[in-house]
C-alpha cells in the first residue's frame, strides 16, 4: 500500500484493479433494472446515468466493503466519507465529450475550499476502455501547478460546466502530456481533485460504461447555503450565456431577412 500511496502523492493519481468483472456485471445490472435515479441524454433515449445510494446492494457489497479502497482512502484521508457513487455511461456513436476540468472546481459549496487534498475521485471501468470508446484522458502530476483558471461554458447537453482555460491547459500538456486512462474491466484510476481530466466525444460503436465515486474527509459537513447559492449561480450563467447565443442567432436571422 506504501508503494501506492508514494505514487499518488508523486503523480496524482494511481491505477489498479478494484473490481472483479462479477462485481462489475452486478452493478450493471442494478442499473439496467433500477430507474428511479437514472437520468438520460437529452437527445435519445439511452440513459446517461445513476445516482446510486449508499444503501443500493452492489453499492453496499462491493464498493462500501471494498478492502483496497478502505485501506487507501484510511492512510490518505484518515476518517472519511463516500460522498456521491454515479455511474456513467457513454453510449455508443452519439456520447458527448467532457471538458477538460479540474474536480475541485465543484466544492465551493464546502468549508473548506482551499484544500484539495481532502478529496478523493475514483473512476472504475465497467466495461474495457480504451480510445475507441472514449476512455478518460489524464494530465498526470498536473496538480502540482495548482488550481487553474477557468472558464465558464455550457456544453452540448445544454449544461454549464468549468473549464480549464487554453492557455494554463497547453501549458500542462506541454509540461506533462496526457495519458490516456486504457482500463480493463474492473480497473480504476484514483485520482486527486487537482488532476486535469476530460474525455472525447464517443462515435464509435463501442459504449462505455463507469463508476465514479468521491471520497472526502470525514468531517466535511456539506454547507447547505453555500451549496444552493453555488447551483443558483451555475443556472444564471448557463442562462447568460445561452441568452448571448440567443440574441446573436436572432441578429443573424435579421440580416437574413
């Protein structure tokens, strides 16, 4: 586990098998037969993903009790909490890309903002990844440079998202190019909330499906005012801006007529 931990520290992340393919299959199937916290692309009918609870049977079996991930968040985090398990799912020809972020990016709404080494991010393969199907693309080490400047966009699922502004992010490929997370079914890359990652649209025929569970120290209380004025603001830009393309469309159609 020393090993482990040495390179977590070094790199930012680390990679290892974490489930078997049964344990993988089970929490698949859970999804497949479970709708009720299962959301969808915008524009077909595939679901998207799960937003499982705690209590949820593969949940509870296979990730709650799972000896690798319980030793490794203990020695890095000390007491801690599984905060949110989602499963995704990138369906085949069709799946968006994900912006190249960093997870810190999201916890404003926690007290204590400016640490982000007491989060954790596991993202496990359900099935095999690899490019043909859009696996997970990596910056390693790139939480040595700090949070990074963002910018605020909406993305084609009509959704507002922070990306890691041009600029810092060629720098950070320039200093430490990317990996692209090939996993096995079962695989997982631990990761912390600083590292850059994103991945590609998904067009081939290939879907791809994944877990990502985030772990934070024990007495993180979520701040339930912050938190709603955190996702009160992400709609009034997501509407600033969609407004802006509207209004430009409408110019547009003018000169037309």
């Amino acid at each position: 586990m020393l090993d482990y931990i040495n390179l977590y520290k070094k790199n930012g992340y680390i990679i290892n098998n974490i489930l078997s393919h049964k344990q993988c299959d089970e929490i698949i199937d859970f999804i497949n037969n479970n709708d009720i916290n299962s959301y969808y692309e915008k524009f077909n009918n595939n679901k998207f993903g799960h937003n499982f609870t705690l209590n949820d049977k593969p949940i509870k079996e296979n990730i709650i009790k799972n000896k690798f991930i319980n030793n490794f968040a203990t020695n890095i985090l000390g007491d801690y909490t599984i905060n949110t398990v989602k499963s995704y799912n990138k369906c085949s020809f069709m799946a968006r890309d994900i912006e190249y972020h960093q997870e810190f990016y999201y916890n404003d709404h926690h007290p204590t903002r400016n640490n982000w080494e007491d989060y954790i991010q596991i993202f496990i393969a359900l099935e095999d990844h690899s490019l043909d199907n859009a696996c997970l693309k990596i910056i390693p080490k790139s939480h040595t440079l700090g949070v990074l400047p963002y910018i605020d966009i909406v993305n084609s699922n009509l959704e507002h998202k922070k990306a890691v502004e041009y600029n810092s992010l060629k720098e950070a490929y320039n200093k430490f190019g990317i990996l692209n997370c090939n996993l096995k079914k079962g695989e997982g890359i631990i990761f912390n909330h600083l590292i850059i990652h994103g991945s590609q649209n998904n067009n081939g025929p290939l879907s791809r499906k994944s877990l990502v569970i985030t772990i934070n120290k024990s007495d993180l209380n979520l701040n339930k005012t912050k938190f709603n004025e955190f996702e009160k603001k992400r709609k009034i830009i997501n509407i600033e801006i969609l407004e802006n393309k509207i209004n430009e469309l409408k110019k547009q159609i003018n000169k037309i007529n």
